[in-house]
C-alpha cells in the first residue's frame, strides 16, 4: 500500500488531540481509581466486621465450653452416686432374699422373734 493513499485525519474537525486524549485517559483512570478505593473501603467496613463477629463468637464459644465442663463435672457427679445407689440396692435386695429364705425356714413351731 502506498503511505499517499492513507488519509491523514490530523485537521478534520471533531478529532482528538493527543493531549485531549490522554486527559480523557487520565479521567477514566482517576474514576476507576475512585471506584476502586469505594470497594477497599467497603472490604476494609466488611473485615471489621468480620472480625467482631469472630470475637463474639469466639466469647460464646469460650462460655459453651466452660457450660460443658460444668456439665461433664455435674455429669461425673451424678454417675458416682448412681453407682453408689446401685450397690445400696444391690445390698437391699440381697438382704431381702436373705431374710426370706430365714422366714421360709423356720419352722411352723416356732416362735416369732
């Protein structure tokens, strides 16, 4: 192609100048530049966020674990003495059989005690 045959569009009316075209630039950059500090601010609002959250439910997690120690503790408790009972029961009903199988002996003679 012959460079004569390319239209040089230099002097048409409505064309950018350089200039006019890297302020246009420098403008879209400095929107982008400012649409992009709006979302660090709103990641930076939703992080702050995040970490009460994570604070509270850390706090929550920590009165949980220490309701369970309570529990596991009350728990203990209560299966020592469970175990307790089931000898005082086992206790009680091998005296039963005892005291019946004395009764079931004694004689039609005999006197009471």
């Amino acid at each position: 192609m012959n460079q004569y045959e390319i239209e040089d569009t230099s002097d048409w009316l409505g064309s950018p100048t350089r200039l006019e075209t890297v302020k246009h630039y420098a403008s879209m950059l400095e929107e982008d530049i400012h649409g992009l500090k709006c979302q660090l601010q709103s990641a930076k609002e939703n992080i702050a966020d995040l970490v009460n959250m994570n604070d509270k439910l850390s706090d929550e997690l920590k009165k949980a674990r220490t309701w369970m120690a309570n529990l596991e503790a009350e728990t203990t408790e209560q299966l020592s003495e469970l175990s307790s009972l089931r000898l005082v029961q086992s206790q009680n009903e091998s005296l039963r059989r005892q005291l019946q199988t004395a009764l079931n002996n004694r004689g039609p003679g005999q006197l009471s005690p």
